[in-house]
C-alpha cells in the first residue's frame, strides 16, 4: 500500500465511489470538484486506487471533510482510520481555534469521525441539506 497527497485522476475517483458504494459522479464535475480540493489522500495498492479522503472549503474558515470512502474488497483494514488520521494531521497545522470544520457522515461512519473530535451538533443546531433539482 502506498498513500499519496496528490490527486488522483477523476476516472480513478468515480471508480473507486462505485466500488465503495457511494454512487456515480459525473466525470467532468469529479474532476473540478478534485481539481478543487484542499487537501487529498488517496490510497494504491499498486496502481489502484482503493481509499480516498478530501477537504473542501476556503481554507481560512471554513472546512469540510469529504469522500472518506474505501473500496469494498479492502474494508476492515484500518484503511479509513489511516485516511481520517492525514485528515486530522492537516487540521491539526492548518486551522484555527475559529475555524468551522464539519462533515456529513453516513452511519456507521460516525463512529469513526468520533475518533477524531467530530461529535453530533448540540440541541440548539441543527444540520440541514438542501436538495438540489435543477439540472444544468
């Protein structure tokens, strides 16, 4: 296994989302949305990619964790704690006592994003998605 903090390619990308699960992506948006991270980890073993994590955002403020996914065949390995670990790493030298760092976490992923002082939003907030329609 090796870890890398560039980019990888978008056809890479919307592989690596089918065989994790979390669905099809448009390629050419992939490759914007890559192409605009902040920070990336992706993890090969050999040439293939099977783990991959993002963060989005300003990089001033605002930060959101993104993408944590592992391919299926390699899951249980510690793969994504590995990948949230770099995560942690970045925030640890790059945010501020300020700073608004979130993420949207499918279950049982949150157990793990505990690991990682994320916890659920206190009873006064309340997390909020807005579904999106319009096509372009």
């Amino acid at each position: 296994m090796k870890m890398l903090y560039e980019k990888p390619k978008a056809e890479d990308y919307v592989s690596l989302r089918l065989r994790s699960g979390m669905g099809n992506k448009d390629l050419e948006r992939s490759r914007k949305a890559i192409t605009n991270s902040l920070f990336t980890v992706s993890l090969y073993d050999k040439e293939k990619l099977i783990g991959f994590g993002r963060i989005v955002g300003d990089g001033g403020i605002t930060y959101v964790v993104s993408d944590i996914m592992v391919d299926e065949t390699y899951r249980r390995k510690g793969f994504a704690d590995q990948i949230m670990k770099e995560i942690n790493n970045y925030f640890e030298q790059n945010t501020f006592e300020d700073s608004y760092i979130c993420l949207i976490a499918n279950s049982p992923a949150d157990l793990l994003y505990h690991k990682y002082q994320f916890e659920y939003l206190p009873p006064n907030k309340c997390g909020m998605l807005r579904e999106q329609n319009r096509r372009r």
